[in-house]
C-alpha cells in the first residue's frame, strides 16, 4: 500500500498532541458538555456498551471463536498502524487508490477503537484521534470529489453513499475512543467534521438521503449514528423521519435509472417500512439486501442501545430480525446469494455485513440456535456483545445445522406486490428460485417469472447477475458498466419468456415500477410435489403468461425434477422465445444443429444485440432434448415442441469489445406467429462424472417423452414417461387455485377427480 | 443400475454350485496340480501374500487408514453382491452400459477376492467364483465386440486394451480364491477362460500386444499376472518378452494415428525400458503415465512376490520407483496433472492407478515419509501389504509434506530426447511447465517449446489437454473426438509459436516423431532467478526455435513473474502467430480492441478453422499490455511488439456444431512477413479479487515497459522496466550455454561482464 510524505509525517505530529492530550485528560473528563444530557464517561454507548466491554474483557481468553476475531483484528489494525496513516486527497472512483483507502481506514478505525475498549491499549486511541483529526483537517475545505458521474456526489468518495459508509463506521470508532477525547478534541471533531459531513450527505444531498433506497438507508444510518454518539437529537430525528419538506425533482433518477421522488417517504423507519415485505424480503434483492443489511441492524443496534424507547427490533413486526433469516435463505448451499437483479455473483453469507447481522440476530432475535451453525461457517465475530453472545452459544456446543427449506417469500412492503419462490429438495440437493416480484426499485431486471435452478451450490440454469466488477477499476472505474442496461437487465439474459424480441414493459423502468406478477399458488405441503404457480399480465399488454413449476421427486428418478408449465394467452400473434442459461457444456440435442460459417448477432437490441447464433435446428419429434453436463453432473432438458418451432444455440459475446460480458450460452426455442400457446419443459438432474475415477453414472435422461394431454382455459395436463414405461400425470386448474375446490376431468376417457388446484398421481405400468 | 433377467436368476445356480464346492473341498486342498511346483494351498502369492494376510489380520482394527479403506471397500462390494451379478452381453462403447458393467465387474471381483482373504467370509468367494463362471460360460463363444472401430477388438470390451484391464484386476481375484476352488473348478476356469483370454489378447492380437505402447503394456501384464497366478512359464515369458516372430504391419496405424510397429521391442521389459526416460518421465504424458502406472506397478509387484529373481524394482536403475516421484512432480497444487499431449484436466493423483503407485513405491522405494503426505491425501490404501506398510507408516506419524521443486525431467529412454522443464516458486505459488519433448507417442501433440503456468491449482495460461469426454458415450463413444485430431493435438491450440498457419512438422506423426527438441540450459540454482532455455530447429524446416523462459522473483514486485523470450532464425520470410491461451476474463488492454460485427474462422485448418476472429487491435506503443482476472487473481502480459504486428482475439467454437470444444478465448500476437525475430513477454501475477469482501488488491500491472536492449546472434539484452522506474536487465549468451564461460557485453555504452549462460541484475533507481 502506498504512502504520500504527508502522512508519514503525521507520527511525530500525533506525538506532541498525545502528550497535550493525556496531560488534559483528567479535566476533560469532569467537564458536563453542554448538550441536554450526555457527559463525558457515558461512552461506548452505541455498540459496544460499559457492561458489554466489562463481560467481554472478563471472558477474554476463554471464547475461542471470539478470540480468534480478536486475535484477526488485531494484526490487521497492528499492521495499518506499523504503515502509518494516510488520508490523501480523494480523486478516485471506486477501483482506484484514494477510493480503496479511505475505505480502508473507516474499516480500520472502527477496529481500533474496538481494540481501545477491549484491550485498553492506548495506542490504539491515538491512532483513532490522530487520523480522525487528519480528516478533520483535510474536511473543512474539502471540495465535492473530482469524478462527476454520480447523481449525489460525496466528498471523500465518488458518491455520498461511500460517504455515508464512511461515518457509520468512523461513528462507532468516535463513540469507543469519546472518553479518551479531550471535550475541546470533540468539540473540534464535532463542529469541522462530524456535524458537517452529516449535513453534507443530508441536507445538502437530499436527492440522496431523503429516498426509500439502500443509498439512502446508509445515509440515514451514518446520520443516526453520529446522532446517537453526539447525542445530537436533531440528527436523530432527521435519521428516523428524513428530511422535512426536501425539495427533489419529481422526474429525476439517480445513476441507475432509478426515480429518486418516493412520494414523501423518507428516512430510516421509512426504509424498513418500504423496501421489507412482512418476512423481510427486500425488494432489491439479496444482493442489495445483504449491502443494506449492516446500516439497518447496526443502527438499530445502536438505537436499541441509546434509545431503547424506539423499539427497534420490535418495530413492523419485528421485520429486520426476520429479514435476516429471509436473507440466509436466499442463498444456495454454498452460501452464495441468488444473483437476482443486479447481484454479483460469489458475494455470501461470509460477507462481514452478514456477520453482523447474523450476530446481531442471534442476540436480539432469540438466540436462533440455527444461526450459530451460519456463525460458525463464518468463523468471525462482531467483537461486541452481540459477537460474544454468539461466540459463547457455540462453545457451549448450542448451534444447530441452518435448514433451508422451501419458502414463499412475499414482495412489497405489505406483502402483495409479487414475490420470489424457493422450492427446495432434501438438503439443497436441488434448488428452484422463482421470481415473480416488483421491479426491484433501480436494482431491477425486466425477468417476470424468470427462474434459476441450483444443486447443491452449483448452478445449473443461470440468472446472468449483474454486468460490473465491483471495485475493479479498469472496468469502468469498477461501477455499472452499459452492458448492465443493454445486456444484463434485458429479459433475454433470463429464464423467462420474450415476446417478439422486446423486453418486458419495453425494459422502461417507469412501467416496470408500476406492475408486479401475481401469486397464483404456492404449495409445498408435499415434499415430494412441491408447486409454484404465477401469472403475468403487464409485461406485455394483451398477454397473459402463466407459469407453473414443479419440483417432483419420483421413486423412479435418480434426483428430483422441475417440470415447467409456461402457458401464454395474447390477443395478438406474437413471436414467442423461451430460452435457458444452460451452464456447462452441451453434451447431446435429439436434433441436428448446425453451425453457421459465420457467427451472427440474433438481434438489433434488447440484450439480442450481445448474442451470438452459434447454432440452429428444427424438431425432428415432439421434444426438444438437450443434455449437458455441469460441475460433474449431468441435465437433461426435455420440452415439448410444434413442427415450427426453431432451435438456437446462443453465446454472449456480440458488440463487447471490451469483453465486459461473459461468454455464457443459452438454448433458445423460438415459436412464431403464435397467440395462446404452451411450452411444457422438464428440466432432469440426473448422475455425475469424475475427472478422477472418470465413470460417467446415469448419464442418459429417464424421460422417453412428455406430452401435453389437454389444454384448454380451464385446464393443463400432462405425462412424463420414462424410459420403462411409467407415467406421471399432472393436471393444474388454469382457473381456480382453491386448495378446497374439486375438480374432474375426462382424459382419453378416463375421468380423473381431485381436490385443489392441481393433480399428481403415479400411473405405473 | 440395471439388471437382466439373466443375471437374476444367477444367484440360485450359484447357490447349489456352492453346497457341491463345499463338499468338494477337502479334496481338493490335497490334490496336486499338473504343473511344474505349483500347488493348491500357495495361494495368495500375487499381490497378496500368504504372510502378508496373516499380518493384516493381525493389525485389523488397529490402523485407521487401512481399516477405513477396508470399510469403504466392503460397502461397495456388498451393495454389488446385493444387486446380484450381471455379466451382459458385450455391444457398448466406452459410455455405455455393458462396457460400464464389465468395468465394474473387474473392479469388484478383485475387491470381492481381496475380502475373502482378509476377512475370511466365505460369501465373497462365491461370489468371485460365481461370477467367473458366468464368464466362463460366456466366454467360450465369445465372438469379436461388435463395435468395429478399434484397431485391437476385445470380446468382452470394444478394444484389446479394455480386455487386458479386466484380466489384471480379475488375476488378482482368482489368486485370492485359487485356494478355495476345486482342482476342476480351476481346471475350467483355465482351460476356458483365462488361458483364452490371455492368447486372445496377445497370439491373435499381436498388434495390440506386441508393442511399445501403454496398450501392449496393460496386455503384458494381463497374461503375465493370470500367467504367475497359474504358474505357467510360457505366458509369463510371453508378457516379460512378447510374441517372438509377431508378423505386424510396418505401415499400420492404431486409433489415435499411431504406427504400431516398434522395432521387434516387445514385452513388459521393453515397455519399461523404452518410454521412461532415467528420471522415470513417461513419453505420453503423465496422464496416460498415471494409466499405465497400474499395470506397471501391480506386475511388478506380483513378480516381485512370485519371481524374485527377476528384480524387477531394480531393473533399469529401479526406474519404475522414479516415475512415481516423476508422476507426482507432474502435477499442480492440487494434485491435478498437468494435461501435455492427450490429458483430461482435472485427472489426479487421487485416482486409483496412484493410490496403488504411492502404496508400491512406498513399500518397495524405501519408505520415503514424503510419499505418506500423498496416501493422506487420497484417503485410501490398498488392500495389501504395501497398503498396510502406508497405513501404518500415517498411524505412526511418519508422514513429511511432498515438496515439489523445480525439476527437469528428460524425455527418451536414454534421457537424450529432450524434455520437460518444471519451474516452481515457493509452496508451488508460480508453475511453469515447458515443454520440449519428443512427439510422445501416438498421444502426443505438435508443441515444441509450448507452456502452461499455474498459481497454485488454477491455470492461468491453459494447455487444452484433450479433446475427448472419457467414458461419456454420447461423446462419439467416450473415445477420441475427431477434433481431437482437427484441434487439441494442434500448434495452435497450444502456448508456442505457429509459422504460416502450419503445425509443426506439419501435423504429421510420421516427420514429428522423428525428432526432439534441445535442452540449452536449465538452471535452478538461484531460487530467485530459474531459468529453462531450449532450441527446436525441426519444428519448421529452416527456421530455428530459441525460446527461453526464466521465472524472477524480484523484491519490487509482489509476486514472482515470468519473463520469455522467444528468438527466431529463418532463412525464409514467414507469418509468426505466437498465441496465449488465457484462462479467465479480459480486464484491460493498451490498445483499440475492434470487435467484428460478424465473427469469422481465422484460418482454413491446423486447428484455426475452430477459432473464431472474436476481436482485433494494433500496436499503440512498443509494448502490447493484456491484463485478465482468473480464479480471484490478476494477471498481465507484457509483451515487446513490431509497429506492423497485429494482435487477435479468438475463441474455440467454430465448425464445431456437436460443441465438442470448450469455448476458450486466446490473445495471439501475429508478425508478417519477418524472418529473424524476436519476441520478448513478462507474464506477472498480481493482486487479488474477492467476490466476497469485494477488494480488488493491486489490480495493475507493475511493469512500466519491457525493452530489448541488444539483440544479434551472440546475445539477446533486455530490461524490465517497473512502475517506480526500477530496471531489470537480462541477457542471454545465445551461442554458448557452458556455465563457466565468461562473456562481456557492452550495452549502451555500459560494458556488462558474467560468467555463464545469462546474466541478471537489478538495476534500481
């Protein structure tokens, strides 16, 4: 890590104060600040806590998981500290240099602080004063920062966000070191950095702070906090409720294309209200979910803390301790988040936002035995009460395996704007995730009822995620690139259906914002025939798309499979395509492909533009096959198919000279000039391979064939046949999803009676 | 899996037959057979021995690692035993069912064998016995597999090769139960099954047989194992020796396009004297090294037991116990082999044919307590006594990490036939794998002076390995692809330089075995500064090859890089193409990447009709810069360029419709019309990336330029120039390689003396 002379200087400078400092200290800690009701010697209040530091010192030593997070901390702060302190004057976007270490140094701080307290070692308070004051000083005059792309740009970083980032955690690092702090040194820190950097990304960025927005969340948390330390009631308040009377441009949108006006509703409690479904979905997705999740719970730790009387974690019914475990739930055996809407793809439940929020859930959620499991996993604690507690549940041998079942999760604030389906199988063995959610606010992909589908921790039908390199700086400074709008966002880079090459709602997130899907049912009482069922109305007017999945586990299958039902109405004739992100490599198709001499683009726009036709076919029966194999495994999808219909084998590759994109390939059915119509699809783990032993097992799909058996606006049904023989019927009311209604129907004159809104039976040879 | 009718009804049969077995028995035990000294009682003498069962015996429950590999053992043979025996009717390739069944067969009856000694059930016997009369029945009317495409058909596989996997496994089993058949039941099995089978393989294949060849190498050791178990002379000379007066076609090809015909060398000792060179490098590669290895070994073993006289760990300065330690050098961190010629990525030293090399080799190799860190690894032992002396070697705490250094292992059964240079930084955190080999049999492939780099387990400069799904029948029958031929085996796809768009020794078996490359130097005596340098002057008739390669670790830079120079003499104007194959995503390039808005093949054949043209630029300064993420890591090349050279993109995929290739992309720096030249690159690790925490840690190319200094036919200069103005110069005696000859140079007016080969210093600011 570099070092400009400036800050190697800074030591000796440090030095003389510390000596000025220590020599004023026993004053400075009899002086009544002259705030309502604060006094020196109060602190840490805000996260740590007196009696919290008090257990902490007393178990030192004796919490294993606790001490090793110590021990962790320790040489990272002891190593920033053996480097000296550097605060250059901020140029950079996010990849670059003075971005990555004034990120550094917040990390840093609040460390050091924590270290203050725990270990009583006062070089750690030096550090924390000697930089805050080196801030101190570079702020006063500080200038909006060089890089002009951001539609709220903060001071120390390219955007307020980063800036807000910055003083939620040099926040805790003020509240640990408070006492050591001379009441001349605070009022200084106060009034040149803290007050107004809160006024900078607030009042002075109300655009920023005063949305339902994560940008915002961080914002309003950073305010809180600082509040919260300062005592400063003002700041609360302008924490929890925003921005009175803000003026911002009804038609404005940040630099996401996201509408920055939200009708009035601003500030923190507005932020759980919001964004939150009842069980804690977040509409932007888990992505974003777990990026929000640290200014959510460590400020409501922080008020919990400070202002027990807010209620905090009781607040909408208790929905930030339930986002938590929503949160963990979105994630595929590895721990990795399902990249829906703009979600890298890797970032997990060992990111150090989820850290704290599962130590912070564990402590003031009911101490969720399961969550020790996750902590484990996580091998890191916060060091702070919540850490402690979670340290010594799992010495005392308390965690439990975190089970991830099949769960519904609703969208919107009130829980009826749509939502995200999981359908799970044994122990992750195969994941479905089924989105038929709201927009996502600026976060959000233009893929109703698209879905993605996991095994184990390997996925095997992609949602693409997001098209950036977070923090790396040759690409596009390491923020959006513009294959995130033309590519990543379209509807063709998801599982779900395209009509006549146009994404849904035209790809306008100003539609898009207005509609959400709709739950048809969801139910999951049968592990064995598990069944999510949704319906479309508005991404393309005068078509309804009704998608129903399955996850069925047949005594006469290897694995579970996902049967897909993708039933279309229109008033119009439309071209039709229903793609799948196969990942891995295709194996075998029951139809001649053929390649072209030349790769073409399959389109002018829409995402089509970034897509190669690396290969064509025709049905040769009433299914489309293909096989391939993933990660070791083998997949067959089998779908049925008219005689028009149109294979295309693509490839994301097209108009990225800068190979922003991955060379990903998908299978494409195309029908034409199509009005209703039905695709029925089964998507069939079956086997695996080893490099090692090389045994290909079970490599060939079980399925001989499926077939649609009726059709009409009441009712669907269908075989799957295996290779012996044996059929599975399944019939779904188009209709009415009463779980209570009864139903019959004539199939090939025979009368099939049920009750509910589908049917599933075994009809073996 | 499934079973046939056929086979269901065994277990019945095999029932009564054991009542008659039983009774039997005593008399049997006593009868003497026809042949020279053998008698029933001597049995197990072939892998297992009399006093090594007695010592496992003794020590069961008592070594984990062995106890362990029993249990797992016993699962699996139960589960078949349980299943029932099936012994179908042989109609499969590779992929398919009956090979897949005969495959487990094998494996399970040796297994089966093995249980009956050491855990004295007599269930396993009959089970061993019941099945070999199942195929002894079958095996009388046998006809040829009805696959035709194998140069060498099997009966009970579609090729030779296959059949002489089964009678080594089932050699074993039969010895183990030997004892416990009836002198007739023997008799049977001999005279109708194993004795035809032997003959089959070798007498009425003596293409196959008679050979140097991995091939003939399996079938050796078939007739010769079922030859000690029988105790029959002749067969064992016969696999010791081959076919005396074999009548073999000069011209005549196998499969993979190699000719059979070897000089009249046949026979396991010629298998063992011609492909290992003195250091125990194996000419195919080390993944078909890691095939042969089994028969190899187990023969050895089994002479060693029965026919000590022959010394056969001894033979050839005990060369077979040297490639153990060859094969392991062979691979990367992760145990995986490096894929030269024919390989399938992702083969390691945890397959079963190295499992039984590291137990062997420790038991007969003198205990080397490196070899103990392996067999951990692989978590499993054989079945025998050298499986216990691991067992017990890991129980006793004796085991050292293997520590793989740099190595040069020649190539030629004289060691004269060039070779493969392996450079190692640290704990294997930079590899460099150089080839210079001769043609390596029918699996080699056409690179002359190719290489691959690894950090750690992850390629970051890729040899494609093969082009072939082992095992996965819908792949052309798990066999060779034809792009095999069209595409893997090529120049192109490989790190090395392609004139005019030709392979070397154009492609042509017949001209590329005839030659090896040279060894210039190859020194490793500063860890800091290792250095590999080869010639090729056969490659392209006219042109010679100078290429070397020297891994640096300099204290300015982070990571160690590795600098390559490749220098070209020709009497002729040529096209040179010297490509990249880089794993992972393109972060950056120094200059104007054009993406076509069609994508062509860049050539008509060698291997460049399946590269799409997926991007091209031209030189915006003396250097070409390209810099690419993988696997969490950056790297950047930095390569010296010609103002008219032109740089391209390409990607695997074209005329490739069955997707039999991966879609790997390439940087390729190609200069026209030059006849002498020079190319100078700096590959250099850097940095890091976490999906996680989202850090990108030094993201940027420390290198500000690399720059010939002085280049004629006695010395090539160069220095490297780093982003803080430090230099690195390098020069290289182009004509004299002795480590005691002085050289003087003088460069920009600064006179440089050395002795030796090169000389490298660090010119800093």
């Amino acid at each position: 890590m570099k070092s400009n002379n400036k800050s190697r200087s800074i030591p000796i400078i440090a030095f003389l104060f510390m000596f000025m400092i220590i020599g004023c200290k026993a004053q400075a800690t009899t002086v009544h600040v002259d705030k309502k009701t604060v006094s020196a010697g109060d602190h840490p209040k805000l996260i740590l806590t007196k009696a919290g530091v008090e257990s902490i010192r007393q178990e030192l030593g004796k919490v294993p998981l606790f001490d090793t997070s110590l021990k962790n901390v320790k040489e990272d702060v002891d190593k920033e500290i053996a480097q000296g302190i550097d605060t250059p004057i901020p140029k950079d976007f996010s990849g670059g240099y003075t971005h990555l270490r004034h990120k550094q140094n917040f990390l840093t701080l609040k460390m050091a602080g924590i270290l203050y307290q725990l270990l009583e070692d006062e070089k750690y308070a030096v550090y924390v004063r000697d930089m805050l004051f080196q801030y101190e000083a570079m702020y006063k005059d500080l200038p909006v920062h060089p890089k002009e792309r951001s539609y709220a740009r903060g001071k120390l970083f390219w955007q307020c966000l980063n800036d807000s980032n910055w003083l939620v955690y040099v926040s805790q690092a003020y509240d640990c070191v408070y006492d050591y702090l001379s009441q001349k040194e605070r009022e200084q820190l106060e009034k040149n950095l803290f007050r107004p950097f809160a006024d900078f990304i607030s009042i002075e960025n109300p655009q920023f702070y005063n949305r339902v927005h994560n940008h915002s969340t961080w914002g309003n948390a950073a305010v809180g906090m600082i509040g919260l330390v300062m005592n400063d009631d003002e700041l609360i308040q302008r924490a929890l409720y925003g921005i009175k009377d803000a003026k911002i441009d009804i038609q404005a949108k940040d630099n996401d294309g996201g509408l920055i006006y939200t009708e009035g509703k601003a500030g923190f409690l507005a932020n759980v209200d919001d964004p939150f479904s009842p069980e804690g979905y977040y509409t932007e997705g888990p992505y974003y979910q777990r990026y929000a999740m640290y200014p959510f719970l460590i400020f409501a730790q922080g008020l919990h803390n400070v202002r027990p009387d807010i209620k905090i974690f009781e607040y909408k019914d208790s929905v930030l301790l339930k986002s938590v475990n929503a949160l963990i739930n979105l994630s595929d055996a590895d721990g990795e988040f399902f990249p829906l809407n703009d979600g890298q793809k890797g970032m997990s439940y060992y990111s150090r936002e989820v850290i704290t929020a599962v130590d912070i859930s564990y402590k003031f959620g009911g101490k969720n035995p399961q969550l020790l499991s996750i902590a484990e996993k996580q091998g890191h604690v916060l060091l702070d009460d919540s850490g402690l507690a979670v340290a010594i549940g799992i010495r005392e041998g308390k965690a439990k395996p975190f089970v991830k079942k099949s769960i519904n999760l609703t969208d919107g604030s009130d829980g009826k704007q749509g939502g995200v389906g999981i359908l799970r199988y044994g122990n992750e063995d195969l994941t479905l995730v089924f989105k038929y959610a709201a927009q996502g606010l600026s976060h959000g992909h233009y893929d109703k009822l698209s879905f993605s589908m996991f095994e184990k921790g390997d996925e095997l039908l992609q949602d693409y995620g997001l098209a950036r390199f977070v923090n790396i700086g040759q690409k596009g400074g390491g923020n959006y690139l513009k294959e995130n709008q033309s590519y990543a966002k379209q509807s063709i880079a998801h599982n779900t259906l395209i009509q006549n090459e146009v994404s849904h709602f035209k790809g306008e997130y100003e539609i898009g914002s207005k509609h959400h899907s709709e739950l048809y049912f969801f139910d999951t009482a049968n592990s064995e025939v598990q069944v999510v069922s949704t319906i479309e109305k508005n991404a393309y007017p005068g078509t309804e798309i009704h998608r129903t999945m399955a996850m069925i586990k047949s005594a006469n299958f290897e694995k579970p499979f996902v049967l897909d039902i993708m039933k279309i109405k229109s008033d119009s004739e439309n071209q039709y395509d229903l793609p799948f992100h196969f990942m891995g490599q295709m194996i075998e198709v029951n139809f001649e492909n053929t390649a072209p001499a030349t790769l073409n683009v399959l389109g002018k726009d829409n995402g089509y533009q970034h897509l190669w036709l690396e290969g064509q076919g025709k049905p040769v029966s009433d299914n489309a096959k293909l096989l391939w194999l993933n990660a070791g495994k083998f997949y067959t999808l089998t779908s049925t198919v008219n005689k028009t219909d149109e294979f295309l084998f693509t490839r994301i590759g097209a108009n990225d000279p800068d190979f922003n994109l991955r060379r990903d390939a998908a299978f494409i059915i195309r029908r034409k000039k199509s009005k209703n119509t039905i695709f029925v699809s089964v998507i069939e783990p079956h086997g695996s391979y080893s490099t090692v032993s090389e045994l290909a097992l079970n490599s060939n799909s079980n399925i001989a064939e499926v077939k649609v058996r009726y059709d009409d606006e009441n009712y669907t049904a269908l075989t799957i046949e295996d290779v012996e023989g044996n059929l599975q019927l399944f019939i779904l009311s188009n209709e009415d999803a009463s779980q209570t209604k009864e139903h019959k129907l004539k199939i090939d004159d025979k009368e099939y009676r049920w009750t509910g809104p589908y049917h599933y039976s075994n009809l073996n040879k």
